[in-house]
C-alpha cells in the first residue's frame, strides 16, 4: 500500500467528496463524483487506508465514492426493494421470516454503501429507547420467535455500553436461543469495533452466537481485522460474511475467489452472495443474473464446498432468501 497523509484516528473524518478525490490523487470530474446527495460520503480512516492512491477504479473506492449514476432514474429500482417496510409491525421490528425477528439496533453505520437496500429507509423514525422497549415486548410475547437478528444501520456503530445493555435485554427473554449479528463494522472499521465489554458478555453468555460479516473484496481485510475475529471467534461467535455482487467492484470469478480464500484465513465462512437488490441510485451496480450464475459456477470448479457462497436474491414476500 502506498504511504500516504490519510487519518489515522479512531474518529471517523467527515470528508467531501473533494476532499476525499484530494486525499486519493484522483480527478473528481474524471470520475464523475457527484458532490451533494442526500445519502453522503461516510468512509472510516480504516477502510480508506485500504484504498490505493491514485486509482479511480480501486474497488474500495467504487462502493463509497458517489458518482452521477446515482442520478439515473432506472425501471424497476425503487425506494424499498425488499418490502421492509411492509413488515414493520412496529418502529424498529421487522418480522419476516418465521421464527426470527430482526431488530433494527441503530440508525446509523459507520461507513455509506452506495448500493445499500436500506438507503432511503427513515431510520430517524425507527430507533429510539421506547421503540425498542415495545419490540422486545413484542418478541417476548411470542415464543415462536427463537432467534434475534439485530440489523441497521449497523449495530455495532452504537457505542459498546448501548449495544451490550440491549443484548442483555435479549438475553433475558427465555425462548431466544441465538443472537444474530449483521455488521460491516468490523471490515469497514475494525478499530472502532466493539471489543472489551462486548467480547466479555459472549463469553459468559448462554445464546448461540452468530456475527455475519459483510465483505465484498478481498482487500478489505487487513492484518488488524484478523485479529479482531480470532477475538470474537474466542469468545464463541460462529463467523459468516456476505457480499454483495457488484459490477466493477467483484463481478470476476478470480476476485471472489480470492475473497473466499482471504476470509477463511480469518477464520470466516461465507454464507451469501448477493444479487443487489434494485434500490434507487445503485443501478450502475447491476450484474446480470446469467453472469451471476457463470461466476457461480466458477468458484463452484475453484473452491471446496465449504467455501461456496449460496447465491441469493431477497423477494419481496418470499419466506426466505431465493437461490438463483
Ligand atoms: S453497512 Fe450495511 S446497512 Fe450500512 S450502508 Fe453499508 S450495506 Fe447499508
């Protein structure tokens, strides 16, 4: 990795868009960076480190910088692809799928995906204190519930204290057998994951632990990432990621191969390999379903089973994630 003057703090640096093009040595217009949206640049000085200077195309680059595309107006991609907020039976539930809930714990993540399914979702709406109260109650009061899903925004990007108070909280509902941790957080930003109180409570807890982790390139892990896992994987936490397939990010069989190899030197399996979902602004990041299948059957020839992401697509009303 080149040496460069990027941050090195925990913080995460609010940058613009110029000031990031700056940072990266390349030409904003070149690029054709848009500099105003309503879901802005977020990247954490972790994630950015992970960048190489001076390339336009670097496919870290591509999932965080906004460009112009975003603009399109394309059939077919919508607001909420995935129907969220038609199983919204109360502020910060979402209930979908039998016998598991999912939980939006934050509204917030530490870094902006510009393909997120979840862009235009009114998180402000979602999350506070009384929403989660009456959440719980609701899991409390159905006992075919046995798993919680804790989703976002990002859960981690709470602070440590908030997310370990409400995971006790779950822990104390009888009929909940496992605890599910959807985050980017530890790839993106692995210098502000929880670490300490968190790592505490997994190890002294009764739930099965579940942290799925969200990479979609080989080149966001590092060397502190590994690190941070093997501690999670201590405490108990059975380790997933999922990617999200994303034209000029990693449509390329060699790509997602080396990405299966690289997470499974951090002790994680991958789970899921994504078709986006048609949310507005992302549809520059389409890959077509007959090249999905094709890079499929790619890693299918290349790797052990063990290391084949299931290739999904999420269906409005289906009961569970539809294989391609
Ligand atoms: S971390 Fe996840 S929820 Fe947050 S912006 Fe990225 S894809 Fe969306």
């Amino acid at each position: 990795m080149p040496q460069t003057n990027k941050p090195t703090t925990k913080s995460i640096k609010h940058f613009s868009v110029k000031e990031l093009c700056q940072t990266l040595q390349i030409s904003a217009l070149d690029i054709g960076a848009l500099t105003q949206s309503e879901f802005p640049l977020k990247i954490p000085a972790d994630f950015l480190a992970q960048i190489e200077i001076g390339n336009p195309l670097d496919p870290l680059l591509k999932q965080v910088l906004p460009v112009l595309a975003e603009t399109n107006q394309v059939p077919g991609f919508s607001l909420d692809p995935v129907g969220d907020l038609n199983n919204n039976p109360t502020p910060s539930l979402i209930h979908k799928y039998h016998g598991r809930v999912l939980l939006i714990a934050s509204p917030k993540c530490d870094i902006h995906c510009r393909y997120c399914f979840r862009r235009h979702f009114p998180y402000e709406q979602q999350i506070n204190q009384r929403h989660w109260h009456k959440a719980l109650g609701l899991i409390n009061q159905d006992e075919s519930i046995h798993e919680v899903i804790l989703s976002g925004g990002d859960p981690m990007s709470l602070s440590e204290a908030a997310l370990v108070t409400l995971i006790e909280k779950i822990e104390q509902i009888p009929h909940i057998k496992t605890l599910r941790i959807h985050s980017r957080t530890p790839v993106v930003a692995p210098s502000k994951a929880p670490e300490t109180l968190f790592i505490e409570w997994a190890k002294r807890s009764r739930l099965n632990k579940v942290l799925v982790v969200h990479c979609n390139h080989a080149n966001e892990l590092s060397g502190q990432t590994a690190q941070l896992f093997q501690q999670y994987r201590l405490a108990g936490f059975q380790l997933l990621n999922q990617t999200v397939l994303l034209k000029e990010v990693n449509d390329n069989s060699d790509v997602l191969i080396d990405l299966s190899h690289a997470l499974f030197n951090q002790g994680i399996l991958p789970y899921y390999l994504h078709q986006l979902d048609k949310v507005q602004g992302a549809s520059h990041f389409e890959v077509s379903d007959l090249q999905a299948l094709e890079l499929h059957e790619n890693m299918r020839q290349k790797l052990p089973g063990y290391l084949v992401p299931k290739l999904v697509r999420e269906i409005e009303g289906q009961p569970y994630k539809t294989p391609l």
